[in-house]
C-alpha cells in the first residue's frame, strides 16, 4: 500500500498502516525494519510476508528516521517516536500505546 507516497508492506493494510493484525483507530503507524529498509505495518506483517529475521535498530542509530504517521505521513526518527509515546509530534493523532510492548523488536532497547 502506497502511504503518503512511501511504499508500506503487510496484510491487508490500510491508507493509515493499519493492518490484519493491528487495526484499532490509533494503529497508524509503520516501522521501516532494519533488516530490510522496508517499511511494514508490524512485526507479524514481516514474519508472513519475508524469509528473514528482524534486525533491531542499534542505539546509533535512534537518529535515522524509521517510524511513518499513517494519518500526516511524517516520518519520525526512532528518537522522536519514542519521546512522543503516544502521539504523532507534527499531526497530534493518538498512537496506540501498547506499541512499546513491542520495542524490544524493533529497537535495541534503551529507557526514555
């Protein structure tokens, strides 16, 4: 699905990244994975749709932008992602914030 002009994988996805697995009104937003520098709507939509591993995003590299509003289109660097928590900094729209439960996948993890 092409959002905001950025090509996002998974199954299913929406013109907010929503997707199969997440679809609640705050699951707006994509992480372009490590591994591949494709842009996917969660970790499952990666497992189904590839034959590789996650590669987590290392601490140097919290400055690359890696996560997309699925509402304004902003990409955000992991940082700024992480220091918002629970909304997009540029549109104001609410993230879903059982997301960080799943940082450890993504991100070598770190505390904010």
């Amino acid at each position: 699905m092409n959002v905001h002009g950025i090509q996002v994988q998974g199954v299913k996805v929406d013109k907010n990244t929503r997707c199969q697995h997440y679809h609640t009104k705050r699951d707006v937003v994509a992480i372009k994975m490590n591994c591949c520098q494709t842009y996917y709507s969660c970790f499952q939509c990666h497992q189904e749709m590839t034959d590789h591993n996650i590669e987590t995003w290392s601490k140097e590299q919290f400055d690359e932008k890696a996560i997309l509003c699925g509402v304004c289109g902003t990409e955000l660097t992991i940082t700024q992602y992480m220091k918002a928590k629970d909304h997009c900094p540029h549109c104001f729209t609410a993230f879903n914030a059982g997301c960080r439960h799943h940082y450890h996948l993504y991100f070598q993890m770190v505390v904010f």
